[in-house]
C-alpha cells in the first residue's frame, strides 16, 4: 500500500485526504499543528466579536472520521528530505510514497517582524482573539479613563492593508462602532471612534475592478472610515503609525498587509517566488521530485494566467481534488492532468447589507451582492452544525445589531500568579 503524506488540515488538505480515503491502494496520513480545519474567511468576524472559535473551525479528526486509511496526527513538520523521500516532525519522522504540502501562509511584515507586537496580524484563531481583545479594551479604557468625546488615541484604530482583509475589519469596526456599541457607552460616544484604513497601493481592494474597489471605498466612507491610499507605512510603535514624516497616534493597530510562505518551504531547494511560495508545474508538483505537490496557497501557480492564483478557498478546494485525482491516476498506470482553476469570482464584505462581488463578467455591490456574500461563505463552511450556527447568529446579528462574541479574554489563566497571592 502507498503512503501518502499531507501537510496541512486546511481546504487543500482536506480535500485531497477526502479523495483519497476512499482509494483502498493508499495510506494516509495527515498532520496539522491544531486539531481544527479553520475557514479563514470568516476569521475576522471572530476577531470582530460576531461569531466564536467554533462555529468557524472544525475538528479534523471528525470530518475525517469515516475514512479508515486516514490517519491525523497532531504536530509539525520541521523538514524534508526528498531525496530520501522522507519528512521530519516533532512528533517523529515518516517515510512516503507522495506528499502534499498545504500548510498555508502567514502574514509578512516585510523584514520588519518587530511591528507584530503592535500591529497583531489574522491568520489564526489566537490572532483573531488578540484581535477582539485589543478592540474592545480600547472601547473599556476609553470609558474608564476619560471624559466624553475626548477619547483620541484611545479610539483611534488603525488597519494597515487594503485587501479584502483590511477592508472587512475596518467596515467591521465602523459598523460595531455605529450600531451596536453606540447605545452601551455612557461617557464617551462609540460613533465618534476615528478609523483608519492604510493602503501603500493607488487603490483599495487591487484585485477588484476599479469600479467595485471605488464603490467599496466609498461605504467604508458611510461606515466612518478613512481611507487612505498611496499611503506606506513607515514605522509602527506603542504611539502609532509614522507613514514618512506623518504620524498618526493609535492604541489599536491592525494588520492585514502581505504575505510570506512558511520556512518549510525554503528547505526543500526549490524555485521559489518574492514571498516564499513554491513554484511548481502544471500539475501542481515541483520539477525536480513530482512525488512532492504542493496546493492553497503555498503554492505559486502562474501557468494558466501568467499570475499567480489567489489565496482563495476554491482555489484550494480544487487543488487538493487535483492532486489527490493525480495520484490515484498514476496508481492505477494512468497519465497525470494538469490542473485547471475554474473560477468561482471573489467577493469582499463592507459590513450589514454592503458588499462586493466579482464573478467573471458579473461585476455588482450592495444589499444583493451581500446575500451573495452570505450565502457563499455558508456554503463553504464545514458541517452542518457551524453552517446553522452562523446562520443564527447572523441573522440574530442583522434583525438586533447585536454581536453575541463580546468577551474580552484574558491570556492570563492564573489566578495567584494574576492576582499576586501565594496560596
């Protein structure tokens, strides 16, 4: 029996592992650092307190349960020896037949790693509670320490990075702001928070039409936002935000700009591209070990469009099917295919009832692209428990105004070491 070997729990991985569970000519073995499949694209409605951990994650080892040749494992990968067709992890070392990378990406600061600990990036649930708890601190301080609307920096927030990330915390923001922390507050005003949203770019949500990234612009205006384009930051420190000689003075700084592949893929001596991803062939493996495929977005594939495919769900979705159809075809002595995208668009939240969408030839915003937006995103996600969750609260969300995820969690779980009592 051939082993195959994946990296990663997320939509590539997951996918792949479910093709190939139901082959009886291959082992499986999957390994994640978390025991959960997360669907990022909805991360920042938990970092925005509209939903919780769980109704966007899922355990692994139960969407993988009926597949008795998949095998999880909790841990993470270290290194690879391709040659000697071999992976090393903290949990041990495996051989394999093939081997799937899908272990994603994380945000990149641009050599400037020492801003992460005032400008908290979101790619994990632990970033998104960081995220959450910030937030709503700044709303408490505010209202604990001073008097009203002389808030300042206080409940300044500040995101740097126009993408699609960027421009949903910051309509997030805005629309929390607004409507549902406006009635809470006694002795300063939510509404007058100042949010500002930082693109170094000529424009918001570049991989938008100019019209959609225009239209979006202008609700996160309606929202209290100001967006800045054309803007690059230039420094980030406990004060704020310098972009050259300008400062802006911000408690809370958010960040959602670039990208930078793990250091797993660095050691494996391939070609790699400005952020780190690995370039591979038409059929998504490298060039010089084809046992090796790499899917989501470590991957850097440019051969169907001259660009890179986004980081998008689907993208990843049909990687995994890709690769897995791949390998069960050389095994049964067929030849391999190369992978082909079907584009499914791509479409970016403002807040309640704002979005855009961009789906080939069909390009709209507003109440209806938003129903779009919620009714894709529902259908991504995994299990029907967290699809009726997010359902409810949702709607809960849109009929009240109200965001049930309001806690602010303490990292600290300690009582005497918190509280200073030796017994």
């Amino acid at each position: 029996m051939h082993h195959v070997v994946i990296v990663g729990g997320g939509f590539a991985g997951l996918n792949g592992a479910k093709l190939l569970g139901k082959s009886k000519s291959v082992a499986v073995t999957l390994i994640d650092r978390e025991n959960y499949h997360l669907f990022q694209p909805l991360l920042y409605q938990v970092a925005m307190a509209a939903l919780s951990p769980a109704d966007i994650a899922s355990p692994i080892r139960s969407i993988l349960s009926e597949y008795h040749n998949v095998k999880v494992l909790l841990g993470e990968v270290v290194g690879v020896d391709p040659r000697r067709n071999r992976l090393f992890a903290d949990i041990g070392e495996y051989n394999y037949d093939y081997l799937i990378l899908a272990c994603g990406v994380r945000h990149s600061y641009f050599g400037r790693e020492n801003w992460e600990k005032w400008a908290p990036g979101l790619k994990t649930i632990e970033q998104a509670l960081e995220i959450r708890r910030r937030v709503l601190t700044a709303f408490e301080r505010a209202e604990r320490d001073m008097a009203a609307n002389q808030a300042g920096e206080r409940l300044t927030f500040i995101i740097v990075g126009g993408g699609p990330t960027g421009v949903e915390l910051a309509g997030a923001i805005g629309e929390m702001c607004r409507f549902t922390l406006a009635r809470d507050f006694r002795r300063i005003d939510p509404i007058s928070t100042r949010i500002i949203l930082l693109e170094a770019g000529e424009r918001i949500l570049p991989s938008f039409s100019v019209k959609l990234a225009g239209r979006a612009a202008r609700d996160l205006v309606n929202l209290g936002v100001e967006v800045k384009t054309s803007s690059k930051v230039t420094d980030i420190n406990a004060e704020g935000v310098a972009i050259g000689t300008e400062k802006i003075r911000a408690d809370t700084v958010l960040w959602a700009a670039g990208i930078r592949a793990p250091a797993l893929a660095r050691k494996l001596g391939g070609e790699l591209d400005a952020q780190g991803r690995i370039i591979v062939e038409p059929d998504l493996s490298l060039h010089y070990y084809p046992n090796i495929f790499v899917a989501g977005d470590l991957a850097h594939f440019a051969h169907q469009t001259g660009e890179p495919l986004p980081g998008l769900a689907p993208v990843a979705l049909q990687q995994g099917r890709s690769i897995a159809k791949n390998i069960m075809r050389e095994l049964a002595d067929q030849p391999r295919r190369n992978f082909i995208y079907r584009d499914k668009g791509q479409v970016a939240t403002i807040g309640r009832g704002r979005a855009v969408v961009d789906i080939g030839k069909m390009k709209f915003g507003g109440f209806f692209a938003w129903l779009v937006w919620l009714i894709v995103h529902i259908y991504y996600l995994t299990g029907f428990k967290n699809r009726l969750s997010v359902t409810l609260n949702w709607g809960w969300s849109f009929l009240t105004f109200r965001r049930g995820a309001r806690l602010i969690v303490s990292k600290e779980w300690r009582f005497y070491h918190r509280s200073g009592e030796n017994g």
